[in-house]
C-alpha cells in the first residue's frame, strides 16, 4: 500500500513536470514567432523611408537626409540583430548550406554599410578575389556586419581603413577583417565573446551593448565556422573567419 502510494506520488509529480515543460515550451515558440512577425513589420516602414530619403538625397543633396539614411540603417541592423538573437538557438532551421562567394558577399555587407564608412570617413580595401566555400550567404553577411560595425565604431579618428583579405592553406580559407583602430586591451581580448561583455572601449563613450560579437561567435558555431581575434591596443584589431573544408574551397 504505501509503495503504491509513493509510486501514485511520482506518476503525478512527472505528469506536472512535463505539462509545465510543455507550456514554457509552447511561450517560447510563441515568443519567438512574435518577435520574427514583429521584426518583420517593423522593417517595412524602415524600408519605405529609406527609400523616400534616396530619392529626396538624390535630388537636394542635403546632409540631414544623409544623416537620416544612416541613422534608420543604424536601426535595422537593431532589429537584425533581435531577428538573428531569437533565431539562434534553432539556427538549423533557417541556414541554407549553398555555394558561396566571399568576395560578393563581402562586397555587399561593405555596400550596405557606406553611408557609414563615410561618415568616418573610413577607407576600404577589398583585396581578394573570387573565393567560393560551401556556407549560408545571409548568416555569413550579418556576420560580416557585426564585424564592420564594430571597425566603424571603435576607427581612429582619421586616416581610418578597413581591409578584407583572404589566406588559404591546406583545405581551408580564412578571410580576414583588419582595422586600425583603437584596439582592444590583452587583459579583455579573451572576454570580448562574453555575453554582455564590452570592456573599455564600450564604456568610454561608444554605445556598446555586447551582444554583437556574442551573437558572432554563436553563429560561426553553429555553421561550422572558426573564428578568432587577435588585436594590438592603440594599433589595429583582425577578426579571421575560417570555412570548413568543402568541394567549393578553390580560386576561380
């Protein structure tokens, strides 16, 4: 009887543990579904404005609608960076392994950022060639974009340059992202993947929330990417990407 009892005891206690498994489940599903929905719409009105200040640049030239370009690009890489966040933990659902150039891709996140490379007045070398690997396009350009928006944020200020490079070796490519900015101490440069982590620079006036290169460094898990940073204080920072070996790993 009283084993009876305690076995009764266990049945219910599992079944309670298991449907309230099943509900947290089933919020976070429908959180994350909420915040792909709300990403979405709220990038429709950015759209629509950045191409109303195109149109307007193109034909008074103002400065403030320059301005007004960069700032709503500063506010959809906000909400890219929510998307990809609550994305991250099912990435497998939303890559799509394909052959991949380097070099366009690259060449797109840079264009995507040139109204910002020239507000600081920044200078860009592209020295690469057509390089393709077998990766996601999209997961590889907001990688990129993380990258380039901390080169921006933390550039000197004059005579700032960003280059993009590629090193192969024996079945793998790495490309790289040098800047010449101000550099990240040693004592930080093991920390600067943390979650929440934005050391010196972060707080010395620069707006940094350290989720950036958090984000980074969970995506190259993730598809199989390695990466490290290596980085001088006061004289530059590289940030290598290296792709897994593949059949596309080959210049053409």
């Amino acid at each position: 009887m009283e084993d009876r009892l305690y076995q009764d005891l266990l049945r219910r206690s599992n079944k309670a543990v298991l449907e309230e498994i099943r509900r947290k489940e089933d919020e976070q599903r429908e959180y994350k579904e909420f915040i792909e929905s709300w990403v979405h719409e709220a990038k429709n009105p950015i759209t629509a404005m950045e191409l109303l200040c195109e149109n307007m640049e193109n034909e008074l030239e103002m400065p403030q609608i320059r301005r007004m370009r960069m700032e709503l690009a500063k506010a959809e890489g906000q909400i890219d960076k929510v998307l990809y966040y609550a994305r991250m933990e099912q990435v497998w659902k939303d890559y799509l392994i394909v052959r991949t150039n380097l070099r366009k891709t690259a060449l797109n996140e840079v264009q995507k950022n040139r109204l910002a490379f020239q507000d600081r007045n920044m200078q860009v070398k592209l020295e690469m060639e057509d390089c393709f690997v077998s990766t996601d396009e999209k997961w590889v350009q907001f990688i990129l974009g993380q990258i380039f928006s901390n080169c921006i944020k933390y550039s000197q200020n004059e005579n700032g340059c960003v280059r993009i490079f590629l090193e192969t070796g024996k079945n793998q490519v790495e490309l790289c992202v040098e800047d010449n900015g101000i550099g990240i101490r040693p004592e930080e440069l093991k920390r600067v993947f943390e979650k929440g982590f934005c050391g010196t620079n972060g707080r010395s006036g620069r707006y940094s929330t350290g989720i950036g290169l958090y984000l980074v460094r969970n995506l190259c898990e993730r598809l199989g990417i390695g990466i490290r940073i290596e980085s001088e204080y006061g004289h530059y920072t590289r940030v290598w990407l290296r792709f897994p070996e593949s059949d596309f790993q080959k210049m053409e």
